[in-house]
C-alpha cells in the first residue's frame, strides 16, 4: 500500500507499506517424467515444451529450447556472474584492480552426474581457490530449477579483501526477446544501497529503456526486491523467479560495452552517446550485486563476501 503526503499539489513525502507478504515459490525437486539424451559431449533433458543441453565440457546449460524456439545466442551459455561494469565509484576506491581476478575466473568441471531429471555439475575455480557446485533441474511442466553453491577452499580463506561485485548467473537471448515485465522495486534502476525511492510494484519497459544513460559508461539498469522477471517478444520469452527476493536487469549491452577497463582513462572519452546497440539481450539475474557507496564515493561500499554460503535458484 502506497501513501502520498502533497502540499499544493506538490509531492512532500510517500511511503509503502507491506499490508499482505508476497508468497514466494518453494523449491520442490518433484520426481518427473523427463525424456533424457546423454552423449559424450552433452546431456539433454526434455520435459513440457523445454529442452535443456548440459554441456560436459562446460558444466553449463549451453541451450535452452521452448516449444523449439531458441532462448539463447548460438554458443553463449547460461554461466554464473561474479563482475559488473565498474561504476565511477567504484574506479574512486581502485575496487576494479582489488577485485580483478573475479571478472573472467577459470572454470574447470571436475565431476558431473545425472540422474533421472537433474545434473549435477562440480566446477573448480582455481584463480579465486574456491568450489562451486551447479545444480540443473527440469519438472515435468518444464521449468528449469538452477541451484549455485559456492564453497571457498581452506587456502581462501586466509585471503583478506575477497569480495566480489555481484552473485549470480547471466544470459545471453536472442534480440527479438526485448521487452521486460517485473515485480519489483521500479520504474528506474536501484541497488541495495540506494532503493527506497523506488517502490515495488508491477512495470513494463523495453529493454533499451533499461539502460540509464550516464556520461560515461558504467553499471546501470538493476532492479532489487524482485518477485519475478520476465523477457519477452511480447508473447513468449522466459520467466525468471526465485524463492527469496533478488535482482534482475536487461540490457541490450554486454558488460564488456560499459566497463572501461582497469584504468579508466584508457576509454575516458568514451560517451553513452556512443554506444551501440547489440543483436541480444543480455539478462543478469543474480541473488545480491554489490551497493553503490555514494557516501564518500573512495569505498565506503558493501561487497559481497565469497565466504557466505548461499544458494541459487532461478
């Protein structure tokens, strides 16, 4: 329930409240009937009009089909996220050189296991020294149940300023995919840090609209506190849902198009101005992206520390 405080017409004050909790879904990992291809290089799960390839090499979903229409770019999967764009701030405080090794970790598949409706995939992460176990599974109505666990070795441990800027997992789909719909803190873009200005409810934007134009470059376009997030044509597309409330963005960028590198001023001329669409949409969903700071811009930011425990699921 939304309140509003005016005076003269103009806007002094405004508040939501919670009148009834949003019931999110729960994780049921239900026996299914699901038709299963297994290969040396793959294994392909088939159940409600979707079909989902886990490559063995990658440990990754690689192809994601609904009633036969490609969700993904040719060859671009579905893998986890740790890297954002760097904002100004975070260039302020260095955070892009502290954090570096978190942008294109190895990943290495060390085991993987398939059962009746589900793969399980053990991913070693060797420059960061931690574990990560990616669970895949297809009910029988066709969702796609993704559970990420990370789990730092001992040697990690020990290690101080491991951070990351965000957690999660991102995608790549198809261009024609270019309409979004969500529940969640909107219509503009906010972080964990910086979101009371924008209320949860139901919006709808085109993906180009996503992105904030800021003089230069940088992470824009996030959403926290989301219930649900969909990309869509307009009539079909892929909804993403979580048991827990989490962050979602679209964008018709790459975050290689925004991040200016680990120096700045290798790019400094560089305008939003300049920037040029994509043939794709790129989708991040993730359980937590680093805040903003914004207090002193030189730091005073929250990171995510790798030593929590913590699961995903889309």
């Amino acid at each position: 329930m939304n309140f509003t405080c005016k005076q003269d017409g103009q806007v002094i004050a405004r508040q939501q409240f919670v009148v009834q909790e949003y019931q999110f879904p729960e994780l049921k990992n239900e026996p299914a009937n699901v038709a299963k291809e297994e290969t040396k290089s793959y294994v392909k799960l088939t159940a409600g009009g979707t079909t989902l390839t886990i490559g063995k090499q990658s440990g990754m979903i690689d192809y994601l089909d609904v009633d036969g229409q490609p969700m993904l770019i040719d060859r671009q999967s579905i893998a986890p996220e740790f890297w954002r764009a760097p904002t100004d701030n975070d260039y302020g405080a260095w955070i892009q050189q502290r954090w570096g090794k978190w942008k294109q970790p190895q990943m290495k598949v060390e085991s993987l296991t398939v059962s009746d409706n589900s793969v399980v995939a053990k991913i070693s992460l060797p420059d960061v020294k931690c574990g990560m176990t990616m669970t895949y599974t297809l009910t029988a109505d066709g969702a796609v149940i993704v559970c990420e666990q990370m789990e730092p070795t001992d040697e990690s441990k020990n290690e101080k300023d491991q951070w990351l800027f965000r957690y999660g997992m991102q995608l790549q789909m198809p261009k024609q995919y270019n309409q979004v719909e969500y529940y969640g803190r909107g219509p503009g873009e906010n972080y964990c840090d910086r979101n009371s200005s924008e209320f949860i409810g139901r919006y709808q934007s085109s993906v180009s609209d996503q992105y904030f134009p800021y003089v230069r470059p940088q992470e824009s376009g996030n959403h926290t506190d989301v219930r649900w997030f969909q990309v869509t044509d307009g009539q079909c597309g892929l909804m993403f849902e979580s048991t827990a409330p989490f962050e979602c963005s679209a964008l018709p960028y790459l975050v290689e198009d925004l991040d200016a590198g680990m120096w700045k001023d290798h790019r400094w001329g560089q305008h939003s101005g300049d920037l040029v669409e994509r043939p794709l949409t790129q989708v991040h969903v993730q359980q937590k992206q680093m805040g903003l700071g914004c207090v002193n811009s030189w730091g005073a930011i929250g990171g995510i520390n790798h030593r929590t425990y913590r699961k995903y699921k889309v």
